[in-house]
C-alpha cells in the first residue's frame, strides 16, 4: 500500500479500504496496517530524515519504491512504536526485502536500518 501510494498518490487509507475490498483480510491485519499507515503519515518527515541520514552518499530519491518503503516500517516500528523491539522490526524488515526487494535489498535495509538503531540509541541515556 506504501508502494502504491507513493507511486499513484493515492491516499493510505484509501489504498487499504480498496485493497481490503478486492483481497480477502483478516480484521487484525487490516487493523495492523491502518496503524502502519497512519502511523508512518503522521511520522514521515522524521523517518524519511532518518533514511537520509543513515545514506550519506545515496538521496531518499534513488532508493527503489519497495526498499524505501520497508525502510520506513522498520524506522516506524524501531523508533516510534512501543510494542515492537527494535531488533525484531529490523529482522521483519530485512524479510520483506528478501522477499519483496531485489537482491541486494536484505543487505541494504540491514545496514541501513542497524546504522539508525545504533545512531538513534546512542543518543538516548541508558536505563539504569
């Protein structure tokens, strides 16, 4: 839905309701996913700073649709969801890219991905 989003500019919510109307879905997957897309509109700007930050040498534009997208679930799902673990939205992450990306997208979503985590954290105060 990301992907056709991005590519159609189509509305997020409206993409799921048709894809939810043309697919048969299980509600808590449906579910799932509106808050997957809502969650990454409202944070967007600030995932995609984060992509940005993470490739010096490569712009936000040149990341293929589907690498780019999946980067942002596991960015929305490290950083700006509580009940996903960092080290498990990375592994979903780099899954849907074997699955979905091109061959070198396990490789890249994994490097990305764990640059941020390591950036992201080492800010934060450690608990204790």
């Amino acid at each position: 839905m990301l992907y056709q989003v991005e590519t159609h500019g189509e509305d997020r919510l409206e993409a799921l309701t048709k894809y939810c109307s043309l697919f048969p879905y299980q509600e808590d997957i449906a579910d799932y996913a509106r808050y997957l897309l809502t969650g990454i509109g409202t944070h967007q700007e600030k995932i995609d700073e984060f992509i940005r930050q993470a490739c010096e040498h490569w712009r936000i534009d040149r990341i293929a649709y589907v690498d780019k997208n999946v980067l942002r679930i596991g960015i929305f799902e490290m950083i700006f969801s509580v009940d996903v673990p960092p080290k498990v939205a990375i592994d979903e992450a780099i899954e849907m890219g074997k699955k979905y990306g091109s061959e070198d997208s396990r490789e890249f979503i994994n490097g990305v991905l764990d640059r941020i985590l390591k950036d992201h954290y080492k800010e934060k105060p450690a608990d204790g």
